[in-house]
C-alpha cells in the first residue's frame, strides 16, 4: 500500500514539477498536491520522493547589495519595517527593478509595482524601457483607479521619482502619508526586495534567457498573473493573494495574518525605533 502511495506521489510530482518549470520546492509541492489533487501528503513523504527522482527547486541566491541613494528629506521612514498590516489598503509598498534581454543582455527593461502588505497583492504595475518619473507616475495611477478611496501609507525608497515635487503631490492629493527607506537600508522595503528576488528567480529559471523585449514583458505579465491567482502561500493557508484580498474586501473584520516575530528584527527595532 504505501509503494503504491509512493508511485502516486511521485506521478504528481513529475506533474506539477514539468508544470511549474521546475520551480517548487518540497513545501509549496506538498501545497500545491494536497490542494489540487484534496490529498493530505506531508513535507517530509514529498521531500523524500522528490529526492528519490532527483527534482529539486531553484534556489535563490543571495542578494549581495543594493542600491545606494543620497539621503533626503521628503519623508521619514514612517513605516518602521511594520510589515503587517491588518487589511487592504492599509499599507502599500514600491520598487523599480531592472531587467537584461537580447543576445547578449545588452536591452534593459523597467518594472515599477505596488505591492500591498495585507495580502501580498500587487495593486498596480507598469513596464518601460525607460526608469523615469512617467513609469512610476504610471503604476501609481494604476493603483489609485483600481482601489478608489484607498488613503495607505505609501512606502518607496528615496529614489528622484518619489522624491518629486509632483509625485509628492499626488501622494496629498489622495490623502496618502509618505514612507521612505533610509540611505543603506535595503531591508526598510525588504518584502518589495523579497518580492524581486522571487519573481527573479522564477522567470529566469535554470539560466532562462530572452532576446526579444516582447517575450520579456510577455513572462513579467504572466507571472505577476500567476503569483497573483495561482502561486499559494502557506501564510495564508495554502491560499493565493487574490483569494485572500476578495474575502478582505468583502469583511469588515478582515482575517490576521500576523507575520511571525525574527528575533534579530525586535532587536533592531528595539534600538532604532524606541
């Protein structure tokens, strides 16, 4: 019984593995099986299995730095590295991220997103081959007309587009407080880095490569779709970001899902944030 339990696991396995080009490791499969299939596996069965067949998750590496911006006086980091937040709209986080393309990734490609720490959802987005003032002013429309009436406090690094005269404004003009990260201090936005690195990893998978600017900005859009309304978390239940932001939206009680305490971010908020 239990070889035969075994030769049906390992069915799935190579399923979703060929599925989720290789990217799952042995938590989101045991995830992903259980919830698609209503089977009850645990981590320790799928990791056995997966290691019997040889299939392994990317692993990500290590962000080595960041990068560095002079130091100004538009906001203060407001947010204080609380990355909870008790439902929708309540906080909101923003980054641009570079991306290479073309025979020799000689192309760069923009992405600028808004990423909601209630539910991990991405609010709004845009894609340029540009880094200026337009592709953020442009994501952040596209945030405020997809959740009117939204008042979160906004959170970027001290990037020159945030820092603008008429990006500030647009923050007062919809009754948004402003947050920045300090100079040196990658890990202010840290689920905005952890979100990059993800999305990195992901749709440059085992070396992926793309010469072409539309087959680039065609895998950005499907993926931020995918992590949107396929990729489960276990934080949430083994439920995707736009699953949990409907029932949000829809409760006026919205469930908590309270991020677990690192002792070494107490210690730093306990000298810095006194």
């Amino acid at each position: 019984e239990r070889d035969l339990e075994n030769e049906e696991l390992a069915d799935f396995i190579r399923k979703y593995d060929e599925k989720f080009n290789h990217t799952l490791g042995y938590r989101m499969m045991t995830d992903r099986i259980n919830r698609d299939e209503n089977k009850n596996y645990n981590d320790k069965q799928v990791y056995k299995v997966m290691k019997i067949l040889g299939i392994k998750s990317i692993i990500r590496p290590k962000r080595r730095s960041c990068t560095v911006r002079k130091s100004n006086n538009t906001a203060k980091n407001n947010l204080k590295r609380d990355f909870n937040a008790s439902r929708p709209n309540e906080k909101w986080v923003t980054d641009v991220t570079e991306f290479k393309y073309g025979k020799n990734n000689e192309n760069k490609l923009y992405l600028s997103l808004i990423l909601d720490l209630y539910d991990r959802y991405p609010v709004g987005y845009a894609i340029s081959d540009h880094n200026d003032n337009k592709l953020v002013f442009n994501t952040f429309r596209s945030a405020v007309d997809a959740n009117p009436g939204a008042h979160p406090l906004f959170h970027s690094d001290g990037g020159y587009q945030y820092t603008s005269p008429i990006f500030v404004r647009m923050l007062k003009d919809n009754g948004m407080e402003q947050s920045m990260s300090r100079v040196h201090c990658c890990i202010d936005n840290g689920p905005m880095e952890g979100f990059w690195g993800i999305l990195k990893c992901e749709i440059y998978h085992y070396g992926k490569k793309y010469e072409a600017r539309e087959e680039l900005e065609e895998a950005i859009i499907e993926w931020i779709r995918y992590y949107s309304h396929e990729r489960y978390q276990r934080r949430f239940g083994v439920r995707t970001p736009y699953e949990v932001r409907s029932e949000a939206l829809c409760n006026e009680n919205p469930v908590q899902y309270p991020i677990p305490e690192n002792k070494a971010i107490q210690k730093y908020k306990a000298a810095h944030y006194a």
